[in-house]
C-alpha cells in the first residue's frame, strides 16, 4: 500500500474542490443530468489526476462521461486560472462503479 504525503491530499483536496465547482457552474448538461465529483486520485509528480465521477440518474451515463470528455479542455483551464501550482495535472474522468456495486451486494445479500 502506498502512503500518500500531505502534499497530494492537499492537492487531491483542491481538485476536486475546484473540478466540482467547474462541473456544477459551466458544464453544460442536459436538464435533470448531476454529475458528482467522488475522488481524486494525482500522480505523486503531479503530472496527471483521475477524477472519479457518479453520475444521476444512471441511463445518462454514457452522455455524461462523453460530456466531461468533450468539455475536459474548459474544465483544465478553468482549474489552471484557478489552482495556484506551477504545473496543473493532466485531467482524465473515469466513472466511478462504487454506488452500483454496493447496490449489486446488498440485492445479492437479501436472495
């Protein structure tokens, strides 16, 4: 298991902070589509980050994540104006299942 410093929960602290608030004001998303920042994860020489997203309701998945892609470029900038680090990581979205399995595991539980 790999001990992660202060230095990058800070950093993970503020990204997803930032990346949260970049989604929710200038992203735009169809009506009744949320899309939620779950974690962050950034590489320990700040080069790269994966946020892991969950996304209301579930059917628009697929749009939301192409969504997130298609606007990545705005997201990136928008967290360089606002992050004060001499290198901003490189953003990549990925889904985050964690929601589906429990709800998979406690279905399994009660059969």
């Amino acid at each position: 298991m790999v001990i992660m410093n202060d230095r990058i929960r800070k950093i993970n602290a503020l990204i997803k902070e930032e990346a949260s608030s970049a989604i929710l004001k200038e992203l735009s998303l169809k009506n009744g589509v949320f899309v939620t920042v779950t974690k962050v994860d950034t590489s320990a020489d700040l080069r790269y980050t994966r946020v892991s997203v969950r996304v209301f309701p579930q059917k628009d998945v697929q749009y939301a994540m192409r969504t997130l892609e298609h606007e990545k470029g705005m997201i990136q900038r928008s967290l360089y104006k606002r992050l004060h680090l001499r290198t901003v990581p490189i953003i990549s979205f990925v889904y985050d299942r964690t929601g589906e399995d429990v709800d998979e595991i406690e279905r399994l539980l009660k059969e």
